[in-house]
C-alpha cells in the first residue's frame, strides 16, 4: 500500500508535462507524508491512520482539483 504510493509519487513527477508547480507541491507534499510510514504501522496503529487521513485531506483541500463537493468523486467518500 505505501509502497504503491510511493510509485505513485515517483510517476507523478514524470506525468507533471506541463510542470504544474501545484502538482509538483502536492505530488511533493505526499511523498514527505509517507516517509517513513509502514503498511504494518497503517494497518495497526489507529493515530499514525488518522494523522495520514488528515494530512491527505489537507493537501487535497489545499489545491483547486476539480473535485468540489458536487463531484462524484466527492460523493462517494
């Protein structure tokens, strides 16, 4: 699961073709986030979940997505 993100993070820096400085932050951001978390730590730690949880939802609040409240993707959370 951490590690999934982490190649996430390492993909975003090369899809970011148009060098999107807020992507760039937020791609940035995550990857500060995750280091040093575990899979195991998530799965069994419930304030390391809820510190990850809050600070994901900072840095998604933090920029314009496209994904108001009025999404589907909102929707479905």
């Amino acid at each position: 699961m951490i590690g999934d993100a982490r190649d996430l993070c390492d993909l975003l820096a090369h899809f970011n073709v148009n060098g999107d400085p807020a992507l760039e932050r937020a791609r940035k951001q995550l990857e500060d986030m995750i280091e040093g978390v575990t899979t195991d730590a998530l799965r069994t730690e419930e304030d390391t979940r809820a510190a990850i949880h809050n600070q994901a939802k900072a840095i998604l609040d933090a920029y314009e997505w496209g994904m108001g409240e009025d999404t589907e993707l909102a929707d479905a959370a």
